[in-house]
C-alpha cells in the first residue's frame, strides 16, 4: 500500500517551491500525493491560485478556508485561529501518512498545530533560517518544535535545528527544494514572456519584491515610499511582484499601484509562476526587495540584489547580495552598485550556499523509508549546545544601523 504524503501550500510562492517534489512524489509508485490548499492561495483577491496547481497537472485533495480578507494583527491572528479550526475539521475525516509543511509563513502553521493532538508526523521545510525583521522567524522555529523531520537548505541550518533540542537523525540536509527547478524548468525568451504574462522587457529591468516587514508594520507606508523614491531615481525600468498577505500587505500594493499609474516604465505583474518568475530572473539587471528568492535562489543566475531592510536579516546570503537600509539615498546606491557590469562579473560560476538543485530526490528517499513508529511521533529533547561557529564559507548578515 502507498504512504499517503499531505503537502500544505497556502501561498504561490510555497507552491513553486514544491513543484519538483510533487513531482517526485507523483512518479514514485511507493508514495501516494494528497495535496491541500489554504491561504493565500483561495482568495479572489491574491488571484485564486489554487488553479495554478491544477494547471500544472496536479489534483488539489483538500481545500482549508483561512484567509480573512483583512491586513490588520487582529486579522491575521483571527486568520491563524481559522486555520486551526478548519485543519482540525479536516483531520477528523482525513489523515495523511505523513503532512509536509514548509517555511514559516502565518497560514502555513495552523497546519502543524491542528496535526498535533492527531498524532500526525510532520516534516519541515526550510527549518533553521533565520529572519528577524519578521514575526515569520519565530513561526518557523515554532513549526522546527512541532514537527519530526526536518529536511534544511544549509549546514548552519541543521545546526540550529540540533540547538533547539532536535535528535540529529530527524534532520536532514537536504539543501533548498526551489533550486531543483534549475535542471527542469526551460526559461522562456523576452517575447514569450510578453505574449503569456503581458511583460514588456525591452530593456533588462529591476525585479522588486517588497514584503511588509511585520515586526516593523508601523513604518509600511514609510519604508515603502523610500523604496519607491529610489526606484524613481534609478530612472530603470521596474517589474514589480505582488506583495504577501501580511500586516499592511494593502498599503504596499496601493502604493505599488500608484507608482506604475506614474511611470511607464514600471510594471506590475500579478501573478508570474515560477517558469515565468525564473524566466524574470534570467533576464533582470538586478533584484531588489525583501523577497527570500534573492536570497536562495538568485545566487545560482548570478544575479545581484539589493536587500532592502531587516527582513532577511540573519539568513545565509552568498556575494550577490548587497544590503541596504530602508531610506532612498542607501537604496539608489545598493542599485547603482548592483547594475554595474564589473559587480555582476564577478558573481560568474560561484557556488550557491543553499545547495545545488537534488533536493526532492533526498527528501523522498526519507519519507518513503523513515519508519513511521513511536519513536519518530514520541519526541526527545537532546540537552546539547553546538556552538555554530567554523561557518566562514557562509556569510551571514550584520545587524543594520
């Protein structure tokens, strides 16, 4: 009989990450898929993006209604609790094997708590990272507590997962699933992108992600605009993607709305999907943002960012990226510095921190053979410091001023 594997994806972002492991999981005849939507991903608002999944061949199993439509700390803690009591409803009638969940994201660890009281393993994605600028550090540290595999992106990651009390074989360096995608997807030519997604690439633009930072929401409209002020004065064309649903996510997309009705030269594009974000990706002067694919996955195109802010802060960065704070004069200069050729040169043929593209095949192999026993669903807290020093190869960001 086929391990049933239950794969959460409540957002785009987390659905083109997993594309190669549902993928693997499809074609294994040991494992059986059950995919369940939730978040973002069943809002008119954010796109209804759950029918993307279904384009791309796969069969959603389950849908979980959590998603106020409100961007306010009340909304969004009201949103949580709805996610509980929906995965909770859904776990009455329904069991995986197994429940994959991934990152850190509010509406990704209702999941994880609704399956506790079940006896439901978990296995995490992307555990061990470190954002501080954003309530989603603390989520995935949570999610790290509630689950009992863990499959992590780099070695400083597994680290910090044993640090949290975790026994070593539940973890697993498996590196960053999104960079499978580099030995499958084939990037699509400027005309392509133009003719399917509406994007205009008669010049080599800026893509810009920016995220509310949400321990920072108070200063949203603030650390927007200086973004924007910036983008204004680089005078490049920009393509900008949507923001996520966190606190203030509307002020960002009103003023991102705003400033494309102003400048020609800006853009902003819904929804790419990974083919079409990748395909971005390869043709941009630079990235700059907040987004954690400058992080993870640009390096591997050598592609500059400039990351803006103390969202990212702490995570694994590799030479591509060129901090910056919030005001305009920083950001203008982290550009002008990102877009010269001699920079980008030197990004050529560097290796990429978070791994180098296998990772749905390490991931599977683990959740077909992991026993699935009480010794795997009865957790032991390993009393063990291990100092997370001898990283030099992995650059990690200084706290900004």
């Amino acid at each position: 009989m086929s391990r049933r594997i239950g794969i959460v994806t409540c957002s785009r972002s987390d659905a083109g990450i997993y594309l190669p492991l549902l993928r693997a999981i499809q074609e294994d005849p040991a494992l059986a898929l059950d995919i369940v939507a939730t978040g973002m991903h069943l809002s008119p608002e954010f796109g209804l993006t759950v029918r993307q999944i279904e384009e791309a061949g796969f069969t959603v199993r389950e849908r979980v209604e959590s998603l106020l439509s409100s961007d306010t700390p009340e909304g969004i803690g009201k949103s949580m609790g709805m996610g509980v009591v929906g995965f909770a409803q859904l776990f009455t009638r329904w069991r995986p094997d197994l429940l994959v969940v991934l990152g850190d994201r509010f509406d990704m660890y209702p999941a994880a708590l609704a399956a506790l009281p079940f006896r439901i393993p978990v296995a995490h994605l992307h555990g061990g990272e470190v954002t501080e600028g954003a309530i989603d550090d603390a989520l995935r540290h949570a999610l790290t507590k509630l689950s009992h595999l863990h499959f992590v992106s780099t070695e400083i990651s597994a680290r910090r997962v044993r640090q949290m009390g975790e026994e070593p074989w539940r973890v697993v360096v498996s590196g960053a699933l999104g960079l499978d995608h580099l030995h499958t997807i084939k990037r699509l030519s400027a005309a392509q992108l133009q003719a399917r997604y509406g994007v205009r690439l008669e010049a080599s633009p800026l893509l810009v992600t920016f995220h509310p930072v949400t321990l920072e929401y108070e200063q949203t409209e603030w650390q927007t605009r200086e973004l924007l002020e910036a983008l204004a004065a680089s005078a490049l064309p920009v393509i900008f993607t949507m923001p996520n649903a966190d606190t203030n996510g509307r002020v960002v997309l009103s003023l991102l709305k705003r400033f494309v009705a102003k400048h020609p030269i800006a853009q902003l594009i819904s929804n790419l999907g990974t083919e079409g974000y990748f395909s971005v990706m390869a043709l941009a002067a630079a990235m700059v943002g907040n987004s954690s694919s400058g992080l993870v996955e640009a390096p591997s195109f050598g592609l500059p960012v400039v990351n803006v802010g103390t969202r990212q802060q702490g995570r694994v960065r590799a030479e591509n990226v060129i901090d910056v704070g919030y005001r305009r004069e920083e950001i203008l200069r982290g550009i002008q510095q990102a877009v010269q050729p001699a920079f980008r040169a030197q990004l050529r043929n560097r290796a990429n921190p978070y791994g180098d593209g296998h990772a749905a095949q390490v991931i599977v192999k683990h959740l077909k053979e992991i026993p699935l026993d009480d010794r795997l669903i009865r957790k032991r807290f390993v009393d063990a410091a291990e100092p997370l020093a001898d990283c030099a190869t992995l650059r990690v960001a200084a706290a900004l001023p």
